[in-house]
C-alpha cells in the first residue's frame, strides 16, 4: 500500500513539474505542430480503441463512463463515427493498419441502411461508408449509402417540406431537431453521385424550412420543431436536450452552423452562407462564451460558469468555421478562421486531450450529451472526436495551401 502511495505521490510530483514544461512548448507551437501532436494522439488512441473492440463482434464505441468503454450496435445514432475516424486517420497515414481497422468497423455499421425509424443515417452512413467511399471508391459502399438514403426518404414529407426526425408523441405530432441538418449532406451526395436533382432538391427544402421555422430573430435556434399534419404550421417549439425551451442548447447551435456552411458549399445558394454567418456572429459574440471557445453546455445554463462545457460542441464549430472561411470572401472570413484555430488550440491542450492510452482510447475528453437526463455528462464521445479529426484535418490542408496563418 505505501508502496504503491509513494509511486502516485512520485508520478505526481513528475507531472505537476512538468506542467508548466508543457504548457510553455504548446504556447509557442505553431499550428502545423499542434496538429502533427494532436493527429499522432488520435491515431494511437484509435488503434487502442480499435483493438478493444476487434474482440467484441457487431459493437461499436459510444462514450467512456465510470472507468468503462460504453459500446452500441448498428442501430444507435452515433455508430457512423468511430469508422469515419479511423477513415481519415487513414487518410492521414496512409496506414494499412488504420484501413483494415475502418473496413471492419464500417461493416459493422451496415445494417442500419434498412432503417426507417430514424432520420440520423446521414450520421451513420455518410460518416462511415461516405468517408470509405471517397478515400476508396469502393462500389458496395456507395450501394450502402444509395440504399439508405431511400430509407431516409421515408420520412420526407413534401407538405411540410422537412424529414421527420423522431416519432410522433403525446406532445410532438411531428418532430424535427436541428441536428436533422446534418443528414443533408447525404443527399447533396447523391444528386453529385447520380445526377439526380431530387435528392438536393429536398435537403433544400428542408433547409429552407427550417431557417423559417427553427431560427429566432437573433439566430439563436430551437431543439425541436414540430408541425401540425393537417394544417403544415408548427405547433411546438421546445427542446429535448437543452436547458429550457427558449435557451440555445450548444450542440444544436453548432449542428446548425454546420448545415448551413455545407448547403452553402453544395448548392452556392446565398441564403445559406448568409445564414451561417449570422449564426456565427451570434455564437462567437455571445457573452457567454468563454474566452477558450469551448462552449457551455447550453448558452443559457442557470449554472454558468459553474456547470460543463461541451467539447463536441466546440470541435463541430471549428470544422465548420474553417469551412465557412473558405467560402465567405467578405472580412469576417479571418474571424471565422481565428477563432477555429483557438477552439482546436484548447481542445488540444491537456485539459481536453487525452494522454496516451487514457479514456480507452477516446481523443477527447469533457462532452455532454444530455445533461438534464444526467446521460453522457463530462465524458468523451464518438463525435466529438470525429468533428475534430476532420476540424484539424481541414485546417491541414488550409496550412498546406499556405493559407489559415490567422493565429499564429
Ligand atoms: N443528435 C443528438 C445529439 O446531438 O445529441
């Protein structure tokens, strides 16, 4: 016992001097060697991660709670994502290795191409076989996802002009979440892949909905929106996860943001990119948000500061502002690109990053997933992870064009 007190009290003598050793070699690292630190952390995390799992059939990772791995098969929502990192840190190494460990987990995924009680296929296909796809060509990974599309479109509705997200209740006759704006992506995909318009035509639809129904005048937005089938007008504006229904719920602010920078991508439609201006302003003006750019849970949480921040939040946000500095050509483009770089600057340092061989083998530490529900609270997720491999690998490839030089 006092043997293994005085290794503890040692290994923390160790690290509390080597804190400021630390800290002092990340404040001057450039950009290119934040990025090489923090890829090589997430590839060694993955392959531990993917070697746990290898021995488990058909599961996929979810969080890390109470000292434990928290897996889920096909059918949860977030399934898509540990294969969508293992695809782009395969992407980043060219690492055989990472590609058989992103083929299998994507295969395990496949089943939910035949789901039709969910709207988040566009998470758990596109991120999984989408990322496939494009980094191999393989033919079955695009059956997959033409496939699971036709079942998404099961809940299209064309009066209402949006995709059901979740059942109908006592108090929800139609219910549609923001998060929703991401399944669009699939669609765009589909109308490049097939020359089809139809896809993009309803993810525009969708979109326009939603700016209509969803956003408030400071372009803030509700959790859920749900419409009346008969007469096609919302009759409830609420939230599910957030702290109350007229607060801003972070994750669901960054899920829009999101959306709307990659409609604008997809279709060059202006309303897009205007939209997903006014959202960052309102987001990255917002008095509560703390100086590291790692949001609070919910903007309007009675605790702040005294509550959880949201790292998934913030690595949403900071691929989708290096997104949006590509694409928007006015002077706010070097705003939006500063405060990406200092989102992935914190979630990059100890505080979020996981050491080696920590949290079984998520990246990132310090999520919420519904906090009111005491569920997923101060604990690594999936897609927190995922939005920031792809946030640092976007921010790589600005770097390698010679731009993203903001915030050295
Ligand atoms: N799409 C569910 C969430 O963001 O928690």
């Amino acid at each position: 016992m006092e043997m293994k007190f005085r290794k503890n009290l040692m290994l923390w003598l160790v690290s509390v001097l080597l804190l400021p050793v630390n800290m002092a070699a990340q404040e001057t690292e450039t950009l290119e060697q934040m990025i090489e630190r923090s890829m090589d952390r997430a590839v060694s995390q993955s392959l531990i991660m993917a070697k746990t799992l290898e021995g488990m059939p058909d599961l996929l990772p979810r969080t890390y709670e109470n000292g434990k791995l928290q897996t889920i098969h096909y059918n949860g929502w977030v399934s898509g994502f540990f294969p969508g990192v293992l695809w782009q840190l395969y992407e980043y190494t060219g690492d055989k290795e990472l590609r058989h460990y992103a083929e299998v987990m994507t295969e395990r995924v496949e089943p939910a191409k035949k789901m039709t009680s969910t709207h988040d296929l566009g998470f758990m296909l596109y991120c999984s076989f989408g990322q496939g796809y494009r980094l191999t060509g393989n033919k079955h990974y695009l059956d997959v996802i033409s496939e699971g599309t036709q079942s998404l479109l099961t809940r299209w509705n064309p009066k209402l002009g949006v995709i059901q997200s979740w059942g109908s209740n006592d108090r929800w006759q139609y219910p549609v979440i923001i998060d929703n704006m991401m399944n669009l992506e699939m669609l765009c995909f589909m109308t490049q892949e097939f020359s089809d318009r139809r896809y993009i035509r309803i993810a525009e639809k969708h979109a326009q909905t939603t700016i209509k129904n969803h956003y408030r005048p400071d372009y803030s937005c509700y959790h859920v929106v749900s419409y009346d089938t008969i007469n096609g007008q919302p009759h409830a504006k609420q939230t599910a996860q957030g702290w109350a229904d007229e607060s801003s719920w972070a994750r669901g602010q960054a899920w829009g943001l999101y959306g709307y920078t990659m409609m604008y991508r997809e279709t060059l439609n202006r309303q897009y990119l205007d939209q997903a201006c006014h959202i960052a302003d309102f987001l990255l003006h917002h008095p509560r948000m703390p100086k590291d750019k790692v949001p609070y849970w919910d903007y309007d949480a009675p605790d702040i500061p005294n509550t959880k921040r949201d790292a998934s939040a913030a690595a949403i946000m900071a691929s989708a502002l290096i997104e949006l500095s590509q694409l928007d050509s006015s002077d706010k483009a070097a705003e939006w690109l500063a405060f990406a770089e200092g989102q992935l600057r914190t979630l990059s340092s100890p505080e979020y990053l996981a050491e080696k061989g920590e949290i079984g083998g998520f990246i990132l530490k310090h999520s919420v997933g519904h906090f009111k529900a005491h569920s997923e609270v101060d604990v690594p997720l999936t897609y927190a992870d995922y939005y920031y491999v792809e946030a640092l690998m976007r921010l790589k490839q600005l770097l390698q064009k010679g731009e993203g030089e903001v915030n050295r």
